[in-house]
C-alpha cells in the first residue's frame, strides 16, 4: 500500500511540474505583454478555463483608474488557448481569493481591448 499512495503522491507531482513548466515556457514565448492586431482579436477568448467575451479598448489610464494595480494582460493566440493564465484572472478553480473578471489584450502602445468573464466568478 505504501508504494501505490507514494506513486500517486509522485504523479501528482510530475502533473503539478508539467503544469508549471508549461505555463513557465508560454509565457517565454508567448507574450501577454505584446502588441497584437486589434483588428484580428476573436469576439471571444478561452484563457484559464473560461470564456471571455471581448469589450471595448481602453488607454492604461483608464484601466489603471478602474482595476487596480493594472490590467491583467493574456495573449490572444488560437482564442487564448496557449496563453499561459495570468495568476490574478478568475480560473475554472473555486477559490477564496478574490480574481479579475476582466483581462486585457494589448493592441497598441496605449490601447488594450477588455475581455469581460462570461458567467459568473
């Protein structure tokens, strides 16, 4: 018995490292902090497991003034998919922190399209 609950403790962690690693090497190359064709962004996104619905663009001033620190940024690549997820977004996990139901695309030196959660947190 004691082998069986050690390889599920070791699986579980060789998940847990593969996860990290993988979020790790998108964000590497895959940058949340690029500037990407606003004219191309999908109307929705799926980034941490859940959908978001595209809103309007904003300045970083306005962003900044309504969602304190500022935007949390994700990458638009295949609709979100492979953009790693940004530790303060609102995930497909419960948890009892509060989350961003809004995350940003960054479209210009000074622009950003809104991407509001779809349902709720």
């Amino acid at each position: 018995m004691v082998s069986g609950w050690r390889g599920t403790l070791n699986l579980a962690l060789i998940g847990l490292a593969f996860i990290v690693g993988w979020n790790t090497l998108l964000g590497f190359i895959v940058s949340p902090s690029g500037i990407y064709d606003g004219s191309s962004l999908p109307d929705r996104l799926h980034v941490c497991g859940r959908t978001w619905t595209k809103g309007e663009v904003q300045t970083l001033e306005t962003i900044t003034a309504d969602y304190s620190p500022g935007p949390t940024l994700v990458a638009p690549i295949l609709g979100g998919i492979l953009s790693p997820c940004p530790g303060a977004a609102c995930t497909d996990v419960a948890r009892n922190t509060p989350c961003d139901t809004v995350v940003f695309v960054r479209i210009g030196e000074d622009a950003y399209a809104s991407y509001s959660l779809a349902g709720g947190p």
